[in-house]
C-alpha cells in the first residue's frame, strides 16, 4: 500500500487525518515522515491556525500545538513531541493535554486520528520507565502504533550470537537466521515489557535501515491505514450520536 492509497483509503468524512508523532532526537522521526510522504530532503511546511500554509522557523523545535504537513502529502497534518526522556513528567503532561484538547469535539478533521511512537531499539538497553509512561497513563481512543527504529541493532546481537555458537555455521546460513533471532531478541527484552502495561498499542512496526533514504515503511502505511479505518469509524460514530 502507498501513502496515496493511504491517504485515499480511510473515512470519506475526515478531510484530513492528524497524526502525533512522539520521539526523541535519535528515535528516526523525520526518516519516517520523509519516506511515507514521499518527501525526501524536502522541509514541512507548517500551517496557521487557519491552516493555511505560512513559513516557519527552523523545524524541529517541538512545540506539540504547531501542525505541519508535507507538499506531497496533504492528506496528513502532523504534530511533534520530543518524547518523555528529557522532558519528563513535563513533556507527558504536555501530550495527555494535546491529546484531551482534541478529543473535544469539533471538526472531524480537527481531532487527533493516531499516534506514531518512535522508540528507538539499543542493543545495551531496554525501554526506560520514561519511555513506557504513556503506556501506563492511556491515550483515549485515539490508537498507538508503537514504531521500533534501529532493528539493526539487534540484528547484530543475533549475527554476533550466531557467529559464536556455532563454528561451521556458514556466512550465508547466519544471515539467514539473523532476522529470526533478532525478532526473539525483541520480543524478550522490549516486547515482553508491553506485555504488562495498562494501555497496549494497537500495533507494533519494526523498521530497519533508518540511515537508508529507502528505508521499507510498508508496515507503518499498512498498520495506520488499518489504525485510521477503525479509529474513523469510532468517533464518527460518536459525532453522530451526539447530534442526536
């Protein structure tokens, strides 16, 4: 599915689908936009409170209330969080407020339709309690897709694994089980933790070569376009309701 077959697939009745994209500076943000909207090395655009397109000061400054979209895509309208490891309590609060603020009705295209959190993947460490504090606190009805970046990472644990435990494994035998055995890796050390928690995302996206300007967001489009399609439905049913 492409970001056009995205964008035309979902519910008639929202002009514009509002995405959240939650991340710190490493956790491979603006790869991802960059490749869904087909928007390589281009800048996004950041829109008024008439959404009417203006110019903007250097991008990246994560201030949650500023939407912005991609030329390529006017489909989507995008905000930005910095993620919970620096900011802490603080930045949560921030989201929670976002995320409650456009929840209160209005325009369907005015609301909040999905949330990307990009967490990185490292090879030394889990998910810090941080980065597992939205988890805990909910978000609503509007759908998590949890987005795990840098899969290589552990794409080298395996290979490094697989190297040392087995002496007449050949070269082509390990990189063919390097994708299985990182994905057990990840299902113990990052997985198994969101196993537990009050509030699970509605799908998991684990993404590779986010260094690549190719980078395969496939899963992410797929996922969102399924995200969107339920979440659509759901507070279009609301709306109706309450007009009656």
């Amino acid at each position: 599915m492409s970001q056009e077959q995205l964008e035309n697939s979902n519910n008639p009745h929202v002009e514009r689908f509002r995405i959240l994209v939650i991340g710190n500076a490493n956790a491979g943000k603006t790869t991802i936009l960059e490749n869904v909207c087909h928007a390589q090395g281009r800048k996004p655009v950041y829109l008024n409170s008439d959404s009417k397109l203006e110019p903007s000061a250097s991008p990246g400054n994560h201030e949650i209330e500023h939407q912005f979209q991609y030329p390529t895509a006017h489909g989507f309208v995008f905000h930005d969080s910095c993620g919970f490891e620096a900011g802490g309590a603080v930045e949560l609060q921030k989201v929670k407020h976002f995320i409650e603020n456009r929840a209160k009705g209005g325009q369907l295209k005015d609301q909040l339709h999905a949330i990307w959190y990009c967490l990185p993947i490292s090879n030394d460490r889990g998910m810090t309690n941080a980065e597992m504090s939205l988890f805990e606190s909910g978000t609503g009805n509007v759908p998590i897709i949890a987005i795990f970046t840098n899969m290589d990472a552990l794409d080298q644990v395996a290979r490094n694994q697989l190297m040392f435990s087995d002496d007449d494994i050949s070269c082509e035998e390990i990189e063919e089980q390097v994708p299985n055995l990182a994905e057990v890796l990840f299902r113990k050390k990052y997985l198994k933790r969101l196993d537990v928690v009050k509030h699970k995302p509605r799908y998991v996206v684990l993404l590779r070569d986010m260094n690549k300007e190719d980078t395969n967001c496939e899963e992410l489009i797929v996922r969102t376009s399924q995200a969107l399609d339920r979440h659509s439905e759901t507070v279009l049913s609301v709306d109706i309701a309450d007009r009656y």
